[in-house]
C-alpha cells in the first residue's frame, strides 16, 4: 500500500499535568484531517517521541487509529536506537492495526551504514507492514546515505524514505536508482516543491498542523501542471514553513495552535515552551501571512 502525498507529523498534546490529553488528541486528529491530511505520523519527532513511554505511544497508535475511522492512514513512530526494541514496538504497532510504520535512523550510537542496512532489514523481516524510512542527520548525527537507501529499497516492504537531509542531490540519486514505484517524501515543508520538481511523492509535514489546506492546494496544482501556481503558493507560505523552526521543534508549532484556536499544552522537558518576545515573532509572522483575523490569541 502506498503512502499518500500529505502526510502530518502530529504533534502530542498534553493536559496542565503534563499527561496525554486524549479529547485534544480526537480533536487534533480530526482537524487535520478536514485540512487536507491524508496521513498522521504518530509519535513522531514531532510528536515528542524521545519523552513518551512505550505503553503511551501504544496507546497513542490505538487511540489515533480509532479516531481516525479510515479516514487517513496512520503510520507510527516505531524506530529507535536499538534494534531490537524497534522490532518489538513495530509488532505492538502492527497487532493494533495501524497502516505502517516510520522508522528512523538510529540516533547517537552512529552505526555505520552496513549497520544501518542491517538494522532497517532486521525490523523489516519481523512485521508485514510498509515502512517508510526516516533520514533526519541533523537530528541523529548519522546521515542515511543514497547507496544504503537504494539497497534497502529492494526489500519489499521498505516502501518509502522520508528525506530531511536537505540534499536534493543524495534525493534525486535515491529517485533515479531505487526500485520503481519507492517514494521519497520530504522532511521538510520548504523542501516539498523542489522535490516534487525532481520526481519526489509528497511531504511529512509539520506545517500542515497550520496550513494543510494550502499544502494540499500547492500540490494538486503542481500535480495539474499548474507550476506557477504552485510557486506562489510556495512563496506565500515559505515564511510559515521556516518560521515553525527558528527554534526547537514541536514548540513553535504548539504555540502557533493555540494562537489559531486549538490548544494543544505544553512540552516536556528539556524541550520548553516559547518565552514572550519568540511567542510575539511567531505571532507577527503568523499575522503577516495568515492574516489578523486566523488568530484568536
């Protein structure tokens, strides 16, 4: 089964304890899907994956999987720095029913590539579902080379690579050697018309959370051919698509939220909430691109 184009990296909301706050959690899903999300990554990056137990990103899959009704696909957060704990968490994932599964490079250990190859193949073979690859070195310290991406491809279930390398050279590589029909997804909202450009399926977004009526719009019109149109829309939204990230991921994209009308709480250590003068230059950029009159905060 095949990932589709607009995909949201959902962020996890949590109540004043600091706990899941499961009504936010129905909420949250069904607005991004009436904007244009035709897929929820759970747990996630975005979704404060490094803070969350095992049993709460379990319960997080079943809860989204619930809401979601087939409406979207659900894909969850199973990868982690140890083998062998992704494996078990990818079979919990599979036995809930969730659609497939997104698998990042392992972090901080720094495995080598053929340790890399080794460990997306080993999580593979223990579950039947469509894994989408996560390249994020920034994050993990270790880049997921072109060559490794391309050999893993060849396994049937590794379906798809979500691409936050930044490097369109090491993306096109991946689109021009991989196995036909393997999807390259960008990482990055900014990222999403230049990969399209050079063959790339869609987005893992952050943005959408804000925007996905307008990243939906950007690529049904580059999809229809309508390449300036697309453009604009890409131009417009830039500043949106950098500004979630001028500092640390979720919490910009928290606040902008609550500032549009749904509150999603807080984070959880060591990541913090936006002081007063970085909530005003969010709100500022919001205002300029959104409008006034999109935020109620």
């Amino acid at each position: 089964m095949p990932f589709p184009r607009l995909i949201t990296a959902m962020v996890t909301p949590f109540d004043d304890a600091g706990a899941i706050d499961w009504p936010t959690v129905d909420r949250l899903v069904d607005h991004l899907i009436a904007h244009g999300s035709e897929g929820i990554v759970v747990a996630g990056t975005t979704g404060e994956s490094p803070t969350l137990t095992e049993a709460e990103k379990l319960a997080l899959f079943e809860r989204v999987k619930a809401r979601a009704a087939g409406r979207a696909q659900v894909i969850a957060g199973t990868g982690t720095n140890d083998t062998a704990a992704s494996i078990r968490l990818t079979r919990e994932a599979e036995a809930l029913g969730v659609d497939g599964v997104m698998l990042v490079v392992p972090y901080y250990n720094r495995p080598s590539q053929r340790g890399l190859y080794e460990h997306f193949r080993a999580v593979a073979e223990a579950t039947s579902l469509p894994i989408m690859l996560y390249n994020v070195p920034g994050r993990t310290g270790a880049n997921l080379a072109a060559d490794t991406v391309i050999a893993l491809s060849r396994i049937d279930n590794i379906v798809a690579v979500k691409e936050a390398s930044g490097d369109l050279t090491q993306m096109a590589r991946i689109l021009e050697e991989a196995r036909p029909g393997f999807q390259v997804l960008s990482g990055d909202d900014k990222m999403l018309l230049p990969l399209l450009a050079i063959g790339g399926h869609g987005v893992v977004s952050v943005a959408a959370h804000i925007v996905g009526d307008a990243l939906k719009e950007l690529i049904e019109a580059f999809l229809a051919g309508e390449v300036a149109r697309a453009a604009a829309l890409h131009r417009r939204y830039l500043p949106i698509f950098e500004g979630l990230f001028f500092t640390a991921s979720p919490a910009p994209v928290k606040a902008a939220l609550a500032m549009t009308g749904l509150p999603v709480g807080g984070l959880r250590l060591p990541l913090v909430p936006l002081n007063a003068e970085e909530r005003n230059h969010l709100r500022t950029l919001l205002v300029r691109v959104l409008g006034e009159a999109a935020l109620v905060a």
